[in-house]
C-alpha cells in the first residue's frame, strides 16, 4: 500500500503554491514497513511543522513522517491498520 497525501501538497493561497517553490522542498525516500500475515500496524496521521528555508509550512504527516510509510505486504496476506486520524482532511489509502 502507498498513501496518497494530499496535504503535503501546499494550500493554493500559500506562498509554496507556485511550481518554483514545491521544486524547493526536499526529496525523502518513505519507510518501508514489511508485514507479514496477521501483522498489525499503528497509523497516526497528525498536522506538523515544517521549514523550507526562513518559511515554516503546516503539513500532516503519517506517524510523524512525510512522506509516509510504504507498507510491503505478500499477496495473499491480511493486515490491520489502525489509523488515528488527528488531522483536518480526508485521506486517500490506494494499493
């Protein structure tokens, strides 16, 4: 599974809404989280702070970290997540 984040995206009334400015924003690999069958995973998703030079943005961040974890799992297998939403937007989960 890779969670989609809309909230990292900056608000389009904010100073990083331009194109110039997202380039500025620094590229991170995801966790990767392995599960295995049965396994079970705790997913918080809660606004942060972020600075990007002398600005600070307000972002979510999945359990602390954005982008988010990448969840591996084999085909076939049943996990749980149990997502405590603390943020103030819907959330996309795509496989």
């Amino acid at each position: 599974m890779t969670l989609t984040d809309a909230a990292t995206t900056p608000r389009p009334n904010s100073p990083a809404s331009s194109p110039q400015t997202r380039r500025g924003f620094p590229r991170r690999a995801p966790e990767l989280i392995e599960l295995s069958d049965g396994d079970r995973l705790d997913l918080r998703i809660a606004p942060v702070a972020k600075r990007l030079g002398a600005a600070t943005f307000r972002m979510l961040a999945h359990n602390g970290s954005i982008p988010g974890p990448t969840m591996k799992v084999q085909d076939g297998s049943e996990v749980i997540v149990d997502v405590e939403n603390q943020g103030d937007v819907r959330r996309v989960v795509t496989r």
